[in-house]
C-alpha cells in the first residue's frame, strides 16, 4: 500500500531542491517524511545520475557573454539538446560563470570549473542532461565591444582602441560572420602553416607543373590562406574591396586582442 505523503511537504521539498514530484515524494516515503534527510537523499541521487550522465557527448549550448568596468568574459557553456539550452537553470548556470570570472579576473580554467562542479552537477540532476563548461576566457580594456548572435551560438569579444563605436559594432559582426581565427598573419603558428602548404603540394603531385610554377602557385595560395584566417587580412563583410587592415588605418582605429566563440566549433589552437 502506498504511503500518502502531504501535498504541503512535497511542495517544501520541491521548492528547497528544484526536483520533480515524484522523485521529492519517493525522497520523503525513503526518509520517514524528514525534510533535511530528503533533501540529503536527493543530493546524493543527483550526484549518481550526474556521474552516469558525464559521459554522454555535449554538442549543444550557448555562448555567454559579460562586460563590466573595462573588463569582459566570455563562456561556451554545452549541453547535450537545444530544448536544455534555453532552460532557466542552464541560462542561470551560464551567467552566474561569466560574473564570477569578471570578479576573479582569471582565465584558469581549471580553477573556474571545480568552483561550479557542485552546483553544475545539481542541474544536471535536475535536466537529465550533462552539462559541460567548454572553454572561457577573461580579457581587459578601455573599449570593449561586445556582440552575440540573436540565437546565442555565437558570441565575440573586441578589444578596440577606436573612436568610431559604429565602425566597433560592425567589425564585431564582420568577426561573428568572417571566423578569424588570428589577428594577422604574422601570428599564425609556423605548423598551421606548414600544413596547409603540403595540403597544396599533394593537391599539385601530379600537375605537371614546373617547379617555379609550382613555387608561385604556392606562394599565391598561401598568401590567400592567411588573409582568409587573420581578421586584418580578410576582406570587411560591409566593404569588400577593401580588407579589415584597410579600414583601421582609414578609421584610425587599433584592434588590440579579439575572442569569437561558436558553439560547438573545432578548436584549432
């Protein structure tokens, strides 16, 4: 026979610990009707099934981002499904790291991910989905220029030394569209590079081409190749014929440091 459990209690319960129903009257019958043991027990449930549930892939997500007193972070925050994405406690999660990183002014990721794995496993107790904080990152500035897609799967960060705030926004829409992935060639790491000229070699094997033809077509794509990666080289999305380079020198403007996260991305670096 099942034990009747008041309706008063389990809504005491449910408000202390955010769980569902059942679980709260399963909690309540397994403790006698203590509130405090109840409350224990689901803990202990939730870190269980957050523990089965770490494994599972994590594709999903938001970007998170926060700009306070010249200082900004930004946060990919995963999920396993789009409809947790938009949960309340998921968004809560999210924004309650983006502050934290501004007061401990860290990029430590590690450092960042211990001081929510408690509270992260408890949503996850509650969704029924892993959860995963993806990567983040805290930058420093006079002018910072924030931007999120409307969907919130990609947001930027842009450190600008700039007196154009329009010529600011719109770079940092060129930056969510264009995915630079470096702030000119000069930085790009000699590896990336190397890749992709033996990509173009095996591309030529069996060309027939001379050597010095060889040599140009190289030099010709590898030159494009890193425009097309470094956000001074690419060409400006609201003004093609000329690259982003172009127009800082014609705005008088100097890009100090840049962060563009998408949900889900390959990162390269």
């Amino acid at each position: 026979m099942n034990k009747k459990i008041k309706a008063s209690l389990v809504k005491k319960l449910r408000d202390r610990t955010g769980a569902g129903i059942i679980e709260c009257r399963n909690a309540l019958i397994k403790t006698n009707e203590n509130l405090e043991n109840a409350i224990d027990f689901l803990k202990t449930i939730g870190e269980i099934k957050a523990e089965k549930r770490s494994s599972y892939k994590t594709k999903q997500g938001k970007i998170f981002l926060k700009v306070k007193n010249k200082k900004a972070a930004i946060l990919e925050l995963n999920c396993e499904t789009d409809f947790v994405a938009k949960e309340k406690n998921f968004t809560f999660l999210g924004r309650e790291i983006v502050e934290k990183i501004l007061f401990l002014e860290t990029n430590d990721f590690n450092r960042i991910k211990l001081l929510f794995e408690k509270e992260k496993k408890e949503i996850i107790s509650k969704l029924g989905e892993n959860i995963n904080i993806r990567r983040l990152k805290f930058l420093m500035g006079n002018n910072i220029i924030s931007y999120i897609h409307h969907c919130e799967k990609i947001g930027v960060l842009l450190v600008i030394d700039s007196k154009n705030d329009l010529f600011s926004k719109n770079l940092a829409m060129h930056i969510a569209a264009s995915k630079p992935r470096y702030l000119n060639s000069n930085i790009i790491p000699e590896k990336i590079i190397n890749r992709e000229k033996n990509i173009i070699l095996n591309s030529l094997k069996n060309s027939n081409k001379s050597d010095k033809i060889i040599e140009k077509i190289i030099k010709g794509k590898i030159k494009k190749f890193k425009d097309e990666i470094s956000l001074t080289g690419q060409n400006f999305i609201l003004e093609p014929k000329k690259n982003v380079s172009q127009l800082l020198k014609q705005h008088d403007s100097h890009i100090i440091s840049f962060e563009r996260f998408e949900v889900g991305e390959i990162c390269f670096d």
